[in-house]
C-alpha cells in the first residue's frame, strides 16, 4: 500500500503514527515544512503542500502544530548545502561554491540565494532572521573551526556564499565561465578566509 493513498497517510484517521517509511509524521511534517519553506517561503508553501510532502493529512498537520506561523516558527530549512562536506579544510572553499554552481546546472533551488527570501517572507522577519543568522554562523564556524569574537571568519563566509548565491542564481551572472574555471576563481576567494581562519584559530 503507498504512503500516498488515503489508507496509506498517517492521517488518514486523524493519528499521529508513522509517515512515510516509518518516520513519525511529526518528524515528517517539520521534514517537509523545513524543505519546502527553504525552497518557497513561508507565503509560497500551503499547509496541504506539507501535508503532501510528508504523506499526512492537513486535518494533521493542523492538529499538530495549530498553524503555519507555528509550524514555520518550529520548522527548519533544509541545510543539505552544508552537510556531507567531508573534504579536507584546504578544500572546502571550492568544495562549498562547486555545490552552488552543481545545483545550477541540476535546476535544483539554491538555498543560499533562498535565505534573503525567507527571512523577508517570514511572519516575524526579526525573529526569522535571528534564527537564520545563528542556524548558519554556528555551522560555518563549526566547519572552520572558528574562535574568533564575532565568529568574523565564518562571517565573512556566510556573507561570500550568500552573495555568490544570489548572483549565480538571481541575477545570472558568470553564465559564460567555464565551470571549473570559476570553481577555482570564486573557490579561492571563500578559501582565503578559512584560510586566515586556519592561521589565526590554530
């Protein structure tokens, strides 16, 4: 039976057992709200696109979290552009803009150009980007390693990896490079600050 039809939804009769592939349907509905407001923002998503999405009912989702603004307030986006970067540290600037640049050439969204977007499109743009600003500090300078006050190098990262999103995908600049001539362009700008990050966090 699929997760898909009505006897197959974790909703179906109002429960809150297992979503898809056994996943509890309240880790499915923050998986799916998390994705979908990542690649849409907040206005862009329904609450019966995440119910959709983790193979519930709406009448679930609301029982569960109420409303969107709470859902969205718990829910958190996709960060599948800073996981599995297992590369060394002399790697990761390229590493980091080499993602951006495959997911243009998949037609995938790029989550780094999304950020603006979600912050502005949030019920509470201040909260949301308190949040948004700590959710990506703390996991560039997890990667970098950095101590220092103000987490100035993961800063700096944030801010090149946002600007680069933004410009790849929103204003389609660098349309005419050779994909591994910019990878190693842009890659070294990034790896210049976890670099001096490197030095001066030893």
């Amino acid at each position: 039976m699929s997760a898909g039809s009505p006897a197959g939804r974790a909703g179906g009769s109002g429960g809150a057992g297992a979503g898809r592939d056994g996943v509890s349907s309240r880790d499915a509905i923050l998986d799916s709200a998390g994705r979908l407001f990542g690649e849409r923002g907040y206005r862009g998503v329904t609450v019966r696109d995440i119910a959709s999405g983790a193979g519930v009912s709406a009448a679930l989702v609301m029982k569960l979290y109420s409303s969107k603004e709470k859902l969205f307030a718990q829910a958190k986006p996709d960060e599948s552009l800073l996981s599995d970067l297992d590369v060394p540290a002399a790697e990761l600037g390229s590493a980091l803009v080499f993602r951006v640049l495959m997911r243009r050439e998949r037609g995938l969204k790029e989550p780094w150009a999304m950020l603006p977007f979600i912050i502005q499109d949030s019920p509470t743009p201040d909260d949301a980007r308190a949040e948004t600003r700590e959710r990506y500090l703390s996991s560039i300078a997890g990667l970098l390693k950095d101590t220092t006050p103000e987490r100035r190098y993961a800063s700096t990262v944030v801010a090149l990896m946002t600007g680069f999103g933004e410009a790849v995908r929103t204003l389609g600049m660098f349309e005419g490079w050779d994909f591994d001539e910019l990878v190693a362009h842009y890659g070294a700008i990034v790896q210049a600050q976890i670099d001096a990050c490197r030095a001066a966090c030893p």
